[in-house]
C-alpha cells in the first residue's frame, strides 16, 4: 500500500492543483510581488511538471487572478487592487471599461495601453476629476475581437485606417495585394500586429464595402461588425422552399378549429409584407370576445431543424432603413407564414372574454385555421375612424365596416382600464427614412401614431398577457417578457435630477409604477414636459426575456409575454412551440423536461439577440440620418436640447434628427455641468438646460461615423 502511495505522488502535478498552489503562495508571500522563478521553486516543481505549472499561471493570468509585474514578478490582482473588465468602446481620446462587477470605468486615451473593444483588461483605480470611476489599463488578459471597421484615408500618397470602434488615430495598413481599395471606402480590416498605442496598431484590409460616404455602406459594416448573419444557408433555404411547395393543405385543418367564416383580418404598415397577427371582435352579454389569430409559425418550424437552429441564432428580425434582416426566410416570412388576404393560413388563436371594463373574464388558445377578409392599413383604418376616407377606402373595407367601429370602442376601453392602473405613458420619438431608388436617405420624418396603431397595440398586449396567464396557471416553463423596477441608485438619480430641474414629483420609499405616471402627468401640458419624459425613460430598467415570471413594471402587469410575432421574434415561436404542446394535452411532468432547458437558452439568447439588434438599428439610422443632413450643411434650425453633458448638449430637430453642440462652440467662459440637466456659465449664468428651444446651424456631418455637429445660429450668441 505504502509503494503505490509513493508512486502516486512521483507522478505529475495536475494544472488545477499548480493554481490553487500558485494563488496559496501568493496570497501568503509577505511582499506584493514574486519572482516568477522563486514562486515555481516554491511550488516544488519539477523538470517534468514545469509545463503545467506554466498552463495554470497562464490560466490564472487569463481570468485576472495573477499578473506579471516588472522584473518577471507574479503578483494577485486582488493584492493589487485591480479589476478585471472589458473594454466596451474607444473614442478619439478616451475609452471605457466595464468591470466584471458591472463598474463603468472612464480610461483616458494615454492609459488604454493599446487595448481595443472587447478585449478584457486590468484595471487600476486613477485619481477621477469628474468623481466617476476613473481608471488605466494596467495589461490586456485576452484580446477580443481582431476584426474592425473603418475608413480610408490617404495623408501624403500613404493609406492610413481610421477605425470606427477605436481611437480616431490613423492605424498603419499593412499591404498584401489581395484587397483594392480607394481614398474614403467603407472596409473591414483585421488587426495583424498589436503595439503598446492604438497608433501603433497594424492591420491588413479584408473587405470593402463601398464608399464611406454613403449610408447603404456604412450600413454593410455595421452589420458585419456586429456578426449579423445577412445570407441563409442552402439548408435553411432547401427545408423553407420545401415547406413553402407544400403550401397549405386541406389535412393540415384536421384536428384545428375552423374560423375561415369569422371577420378576421390583419392590419399593419402599407410596407408591411410579413403579416403575423389578424384580429377580431365581438360583443357578449357581458361585454366582448377578443380574437387576436397568429402565424402558426412552429407549425412548420420544427424544434431541432435546420430553420429552427437558425432563427434562434439569429433571435429577431432586423430592421434599418428601408431593408430587413429577416429572422426566417421569405418564403415563410412573406409566404406560407404571412395571414395574406384571401388565403387559408393556419393560426394559433387567442379568444379573450372581456368585460364591460375591459377585465379580462376569462381566455382560451386553440389551433385553428383562417382566411384573412382584407389587409388592413394602418392610415387607411385611421382615415375610417377620423371620418376622412374616400369612397375606395370604404369599398376595400366594406366586409369589415360593422367591425372597425367595435376595435374601435375596445381599445378605448383597455387604453382607460390601463391609465386605471397607472401604467405610465412613456413618448418614444421613431423616425421614419424616406430612401431613393439609389439607396440614399433624402428626408426624415418622425413615424405617425395614429389610432388604428394604438388599437392593434392594445390588443397585442392583451394577448400577449392571456398567453403569460396559460404558462402561470399550468405551471409549465415559459419565456416571459419582463420589466424590473428600476434599482434605487437610478430613482434616486431621476429625483435629484427633477429637483434640479424645478420639477415636482411625488415622495416615495419604494418607487411604483404609479410614481413615474404622476411625474409624466404633472409635466404633460408645460414645456418641461419632453425634458421629464426623457428622465423617466432613463431611469427605467430595460425590459428583457426571461424562464421567470418576474412581472412587467412598465405595463403594471403580473404576467406578460411576447406571443404575437413569431415571424419576426423567436421567442414568440419558442413559446408558442410550448402552448402547442399543452393544448395536445402533455402533463407537467412531460413539459418540464422538455423546456425546462429549452426557456432558459431561449430567454437568454434572445435578449443578447435582441440587444444586437437594437444596437445594428440605431448604428445605421445615425448614418442616414448624417447623410440626409449632407444636403443642409450651414442651414438654421430650429431644436430642442435633448441631451446635456459635460462636453456640450445635443440638440433635436422636429424630424428626430439630432446633433451636437460642443462646448468649445459655445460662447467663451467657465461653465458648470449639473448632470444631465444643465450646463451653465458662471459668470453670465446663461444656462443650457434640457428641453430648451435653441436655434442651431449644421456645421458639419460625418457619415462614416453617424455623427453630426451643430454650432448654435449666431443671433443666439449675439443675445448672451
């Protein structure tokens, strides 16, 4: 026993036992740092054990446990007070970090150390001028991304890559002869050698997308930085074209309930081409039965299938200008999937009793088979309403004239019952592109909600709630769409910032969903109001999926998931794949099993899915936006200030456009920045505050980058 045992321990030492021996004697050494040869020798390795002593320092390396000091020295980082994180974006001079524990730290650009979007760094704590976390990289623990986008430019006959995601420094290109490019092209770059300064950074030209000038190009680059996939693999495109050959056959009614003789139609966007939900209304005794019908899309889209593995990596369908990104292809998207008018489409319907008051008395889901009356415009059914439309209007709706009226009364009902339980009416300005047939944004409008968006709206949300309802009274796994409160630190800020701003607000030792609509109502007819209406916004927590049931704070909803579009949003196709199941009668047991898993990947996977998305939207809308104020370059307008920092304001156009106004642009003096309300100069006391009306000049527009600077019309100055 005694020999095996002796044998045993001549054997090799195991990476994770060199770890715990590496951190053991660091955390005992009676100096900050050790020689990395001291530590080794203390660590009894030998000759035949150095290779896994040196994998598990690099692995305690790599996840910020220990770092190399001058003189070849290891040391903990904790010993040291440093803060692993991960660097999240550059600008010309500066950079950000956020640590693990959630910390954002401001790095200015002499101590970023070369470190570049996504790389995961030590941090050291600097003394802060601003009192926010200041910090500088003190070395790069694994390094993100190679991959950047960018512009050309040439400085005296030598191409210089200027990134869109890090430092504006001009960055070396190191020539191979594989790629053309020319003075100003949109290109995709891979880093190839990294110095100790992002100037000193090399890179090699992989792709170009065209010139950086226009939009649709700097569009091209946003997606591929973000890793949104824009092709469909052949086997994605195979499985959707043979679904769509089969198209809709009489057995596929069997065992679904058959609606095809119900006023049941759809109403969306004139651009609309993916209709995933069609409505329904009738009066009851005791008040009425709300049918909202959607693409039955996990019909086709089977768990586990080539189509299925793809729309969940793709998670949402993508929307910029005027193009889409869609999450399935069109053949089911603008196809068998779509509730087209005058056609047999299989469903997944919601009937919703609702009482008088709009309470919801009772629900049931069942699969079911329809045939759209009319497709319904949004402005159309708004013009019906307002008593504006003309004679062909009528005519294309005269199959459901009897039912537009009772959407109508409905929604009225719901939009009170949900100011009854104070759910606070949050203004979110969209713009809408106007792009040419060469691709190239020639106006932007802010995106009209009339009514008949508001009646779809409210009946969404009420289908949406019936379907969370189904998961919580079965108790089955579920993806739920959810808002949390806001946290403390953040209610605490939005007081502090209406007290600044000369704004009541209600007191409170627990902020509700009620205290948000009191601050917006109390605002709503004075001028301060859009000023409010931003800073409750901001305060908010973000809205996310998730396997628990967590409520919605926004919608003052206990129960609330996204059921109504599963074309365009997978978790509406997961959950739907769940009710499904439940309908065919499978016990919870079964259910559990089955998506236990399944909800938690799906929630998760969808709200990074998500987030992408709205990052790619916002990206490319701030290009054409920058590229339609080409065409005012030195014209006056007329804006309101959206935004206040310590560098300046940013001003709104009324068509959403908006733009910044740089201190340094500002009339001479010393100013005060009380954040984000105001910035004040404190000798003349003029002050710029959020929400004022400002005149403003276009100064100058970068569409490369998306950014465009205002300077404020020189009668404004000449009045300070």
């Amino acid at each position: 026993m005694s020999g095996k045992t002796k044998k045993k321990n001549t054997g090799a030492v195991s990476v994770e036992s060199y770890k715990h021996k590496i951190v053991t004697f660091l955390r005992t050494y009676n100096k900050k740092a050790m020689p990395i040869s001291e530590l080794e020798s203390k660590c009894r390795t030998k000759k035949s054990g150095h290779e896994n002593f040196a994998a598990a320092f690099d692995e305690l390396r790599t996840e910020g446990v220990v770092t190399v000091r001058k003189g070849m020295k290891a040391a903990l980082c904790s010993a040291l007070g440093l803060k692993v994180g991960e660097i999240t974006r550059l600008s010309r001079t500066f950079g950000f970090a956020v640590t693990d524990d959630g910390v954002e730290y401001f790095i200015p650009g002499k101590c970023m150390l070369g470190a570049m979007p996504h790389d995961r760094v030590l941090i050291a704590d600097i003394p802060s001028r601003s009192g926010e976390p200041e910090g500088e990289v003190q070395d790069i623990i694994s390094f993100g991304s190679s991959e950047l986008t960018g512009r050309i430019e040439f400085v005296d006959d030598t191409p210089y890559l200027v990134p869109d995601t890090a430092s504006k420094n001009h960055v070396i290109i190191v020539k191979d002869g594989n790629t053309k490019f020319s003075n100003g092209d949109k290109v995709l770059a891979e880093i190839v050698f990294r110095g100790r300064r992002h100037a000193e950074h090399k890179v090699r030209i992989v792709s170009v997308f065209g010139n950086s000038e226009l939009a649709a190009s700097c569009a091209q680059s946003i997606l591929c930085i973000h890793g949104a996939p824009t092709e469909f693999s052949a086997e994605v495109l195979k499985e959707a074209k043979k679904i769509s050959e089969g198209g809709v056959q009489e057995y596929n009614f069997n065992n679904r309930e058959d609606l095809r003789d119900m006023a049941i139609f759809t109403i969306d966007g004139a651009e609309s081409k993916d209709l995933d939900d069609a409505v329904s209304v009738e009066r009851t005794s005791k008040g009425y039965r709300l049918g909202v019908h959607i693409a039955d899309v996990s019909h086709y889209v089977k768990g586990n299938s080539a189509l299925d593995k793809e729309a969940l990596m793709r998670g949402t369908s993508i929307y910029y200008a005027d193009k889409v990104i869609p999450m399935l292809p069109k053949e089911l998207s603008n196809g068998i999937c779509s509730l087209n008018p005058d056609e047999d489409r299989l469903t997944l319907s919601a009937f919703m009793e609702l009482s008088k008051e709009g309470e919801m008395l009772s629900y049931r889901f069942c699969k079911s088979v329809i045939r759209s009356r009319v497709k319904g415009v949004y402005t159309e059914i708004n013009r019906i309403l307002d008593g504006s439309a003309d004679d062909a209007i009528k005519e294309k709706y005269a199959v459901v004239a009897e039912e537009i009226p009772l959407l109508n009364e409905l929604a009225d009902i719901l939009i009170a019952k949900k100011e009854r339980r104070h759910a606070p009416e949050l203004e979110t300005a969209e713009s809408k592109l106007i792009i040419n047939d060469e691709g190239v944004c020639v106006d932007v409008v802010p995106r009209e909600r009339g009514k008949a968006e508001r009646i779809i709206e409210e009946f969404m949300l009420t289908a949406n709630e019936a379907a969370a309802k189904l998961a919580r009274d079965k108790k089955v796994p579920f993806v739920y769409r959810v808002h949390e409160a806001p946290p403390e630190e953040k209610t605490a800020a939005l007081c502090e910032m209406l007290r600044k701003a000369g704004v009541a607000y209600p007191h409170f030792t627990e902020f509700k969903p009620a205290h948000a609509a009191e601050i917006l109502k109390n605002a709503k007819d004075t001028d301060k109001f859009e000023a409010v209406n931003t800073m409750v916004l901001r305060s908010m927590a973000k809205a996310k999926y998730s396997n628990e049931p967590l409520g919605h704070f926004g919608l003052v909803l206990d129960d609330y998931a996204h059921f109504t579009s599963p074309i365009r949003r997978y978790p509406d196709l997961a959950i739907h794949r769940m009710i499904t199941d439940i309908l065919a009668g499978y016990d919870n047991t079964w259910l559990t099993k089955r998506y236990s898993g399944f909800a938690a990947n799906a929630a998760e996977r969808s709200s990074s899915a998500e987030l992408r998305a709205v990052a790619i939207e916002r990206e490319c809308e701030d290009c054409y936006k920058a590229e339609y104020m080409k065409q005012h370059i030195g014209e006056s307008f007329t804006a309101k200030i959206s935004g206040v920092t310590e560098f300046g304001f940013y001003a709104e156009l009324p068509n959403t456009v908006e733009g910044l106004v740089h201190i340094r642009t500002l009339p001479e003096g010393e100013y005060d920045y009380s954040e984000p309300v105001s910035l004040t100069e404190k000798f003349s006391g003029v002050s710029y505050t959020l929400g004022q009306t400002v005149r403003v000049v276009c100064a100058a527009v970068n569409v490369s980058d998306g950014t465009i600077d205002f300077n404020l019309e020189d009668d404004e100055q000449e009045d300070i």
